[in-house]
C-alpha cells in the first residue's frame, strides 16, 4: 500500500466521525431552536388571548389563519391541584386546511379571572413546517459535509503529494542506484528532515562505495598479484617431475601438486577476469554476429561432447546480431556451453535454440531445478558439486550480461534446465 492511500485512510475514519458528531450536534441544536422559537411565539400568542380574555375584549377566531389554534376552558379544584402552571407538548391535531393530523406544537396556560376562578388556555401551532426545514437543512447538511470530506481529503492528497516529492526522489535514486555506478541525487529541499535523508542516503552510499572498491581493489590485486607466484610453484613443480631420482609415489604427489596448481591458476584467472568485468575495463564494442560464435563454440568443444556421448542440436530460427564487447560475448556464449556440458550426465543432451534478440541453452542432467536465488553467486555449487567447477562459470555469465544490457533467466522444464538470455 503507498504511502498517500495509507494517510488517506488514516485520515477518511477520523474526519468521517468528526463530521458525524458535529451533524448530530448542529441538528439538535438546531431542532432546539426551532422548539425556543416556536414556544417564544405561543407564548405572545398566549399572552394576547389571556389579556384580551381579562379586558372582557372579543378574542379573535379560534384559527387566526396561520392554523394557530386556541381553546379556554375553567379548572376545577383537583385539575387546579395537579396541573403546572405553563405545560409543553407535541401532539397530533387535526388541521382543516390540510384535512389531516399534523403534530403541532401544544402550550397550557392555567390563570386567574378577576372574579377568583382558574382557566386553562391551550394554545397548539403545527411543525409541519419546522420539520420540512430541519429536513431540507439536514439532507443539505449531509450533502455540505460529503462534499467537505471529499474536498478536505483531495487538497490533503495534493498537498501531501507535492510536499512528499523529496522522498519520491530519494526512492527513484535508490531505484536506479548500481554498485559501481553512482550518480549525483539532485534532491532540493528546505525540509529539515528531508534535508537530514538526503544526508543519511548519501552517507550510507559512500560507505557501499568505500566498501566495493575496496573488495573490489582486494580481489583484482590479489589475482593479480598471485599469477607470478603461482606460474613460479608449477614451473618448480615441472622441473623437479623431470628428475629421474623420484621415485612413483612422489611422481604420483607432484603430479597432484601440479593439478591443483592448474585449478589455483585457473580460478585465479577466473577471479581476475570477473573483476574486469564488474570494473568496466571491456568498453570496446562493435557489431558482434553471435550465431557465428555460437557455431564456433560448438565446433571447439564437438570432440569434448562426442567423448562423453553428448548431444547437440541446433535450431537456428533467426539471426542476432548485437552491439557489445566481442570477447565478453564469446566468453558469455563459452560458459554457457561449459556448465551445459559440466553439468550433463553421460549420453545426455544439449539443446540450443538461437533467433533475433534471444539464445536459449537447455541441457539433460540433475532430474531436480537448481536454487534460483543462489545460482549465479560466486562458488555456489549445485548439489552433485561437479569436480571440474569452480563455481564461477554462471557468475561470469550474469557479470557480462549486466555489463552488456542484456537479461538472463533459469527455469527447469521436463527434465532440462534451461538458461535464456535476451535483450
């Protein structure tokens, strides 16, 4: 969920109740108002009939046309006794001009005749019309508060937005953020802690940097560093397996010694080469025809694959041609045919499929997929731990792709692992 829908939803639950209780408050005090206003006028109205009444006057018609309504009538001593002087109520009254019941507003007044006598006059007016009005101002209420609750949470989605522009910076150069590929944040604000995030985001930037040259730095120097060494010790080794004086068991050690001085060699020719990459030392491209490597690749390793009784069948369905590194792309397309034919099984199979923009390298071997989060680490071996591997053939690819633009993807279809790579 974004970070604006979630205020947003923070904010609609608390604005809704707010609106809710005021609504409710403005409608009673409003209906008590209307009430106030109403008793006010029967109560004048009351006050004339009663003056009148004394004064021996004529009193108007018991309906002054307003469907104002009023009767007198005397009290006896035990009414006079239970009654309160001035009495509220609402009730129903029929009302001759609407021909029908209508609740109306009912005032009793109890007083005194000059002659010693209580009287009670009840005097009514409808509210039919009061109501209409708190109907008409609440249904106009309720559309005023639906409009404001859209209104209140539109600017508060504009504002936040504008206002969170910074931190969408932060998260796009975060996004766009590479190892080795650092680009300036151009994050302008006079938010403090906007301000302080930046600082934050670029410090921990120059910490990854610090930290990847100096693995970075580590790795190529010691590969570097360690080829004359390790030329010299298989040199030594060649030299004292010409002696006649040694006897079967120590030709049988040095010749040990000498394979796993070919493996340190070759790893760390390996290790050099994948820093060259990583560091972008192949930035030479030209226009490179990858059916054509493909095919070569395939003729150099044909006697490698007939030997253990491997398969390869080519389908060429377009042709690709791409602009990149010409030794990256040979290595690429190298890899990926040694780890097919490293980690097949005797009488297996490799199939490739090549068109426009696409190569498509399946092989027979392990009848279960691979870890897709760990196959292209450095020295991640699959599970049968192939001897002749060190680990490094698929980080090699991945390494080149990236350099080169361009994507690759493993899958297990059948009973072939497939390695796709694709513009």
């Amino acid at each position: 969920m974004k970070l604006t829908t979630h205020a947003i939803r923070s904010l609609i639950a608390p604005l809704a109740l707010i609106f809710t209780i005021w609504a409710t408050v403005f409608y009673f005090i409003l209906s008590d108002e209307l009430i106030d206003e109403v008793d006010d006028q029967l109560e004048v109205y009351s006050e004339q009939i009663i003056r009148q009444w004394l004064a021996g006057e004529t009193l108007p018609d018991s309906t002054d046309g307003s469907n104002n309504t009023y009767y007198i009538r005397p009290l006896s001593s035990t009414e006079l006794s239970m009654g309160k002087r001035v009495e509220y109520e609402f009730k129903n009254v029929y009302i001759d001009s609407r021909r029908e019941e209508e609740p109306a507003r009912v005032m009793h007044t109890i007083f005194e005749h000059n002659d010693g006598s209580h009287w009670k006059l009840t005097v009514m007016t409808p509210v039919y019309e009061r109501n209409e009005v708190i109907s008409t101002i609440l249904i106009a209420t309720l559309i005023l508060l639906v409009l404001m609750l859209v209104a209140i949470i539109a600017t508060f989605a504009w504002a936040f937005f504008k206002h969170m522009q910074p931190l969408y910076r932060v998260l796009d150069h975060l996004d766009n953020y590479a190892i080795g590929k650092r680009q300036p944040l151009n994050n302008d604000t006079n938010v403090t802690e906007f301000q302080r995030l930046n600082a934050s985001v670029e410090d921990c930037i120059d910490r990854v940097e610090r930290a990847y040259e100096r693995e970075r730095r580590f790795i190529g120097d010691a590969a570097h560093e360690l080829q004359t060494p390790l030329a010299i010790c298989q040199n030594r080794i060649e030299m004292m397996m010409e002696d006649d004086a040694l006897t079967e068991q120590q030709m049988i050690e040095l010749g040990k010694m000498q394979q796993t001085m070919a493996e340190l060699i070759r790893l760390n020719k390996t290790l050099l080469f994948l820093s060259k990459i990583e560091n972008n030392q192949f930035i030479e491209s030209t226009e490179v025809d990858v059916n054509a490597k493909l095919h070569r690749q395939i003729e150099m390793l044909a006697e490698v694959y007939e030997a253990k009784g491997i398969y390869v069948n080519l389908y060429e369905k377009g042709q690709w041609t791409l602009n990149a590194n010409e030794e990256l792309i040979t290595s690429l397309i190298s890899n990926l045919m040694r780890n097919a034919y490293l980690h097949n099984c005797p009488e297996g199979s490799i199939d490739i499929y090549i068109k426009e923009g696409a190569l498509c390298v399946a092989n027979t071997g392990d009848n279960q997929p691979l870890d897709k989060e760990k196959l292209f680490d450095r020295f991640y071996k699959a599970h049968h731990g192939k001897k002749h591997s060190n680990g490094l053939g698929l980080s090699i690819v991945k390494a080149i792709c990236e350099a080169s633009h361009l994507n690759i993807t493993y899958s297990f279809e059948g009973d072939k692992h497939l390695f796709s790579v694709f513009c």
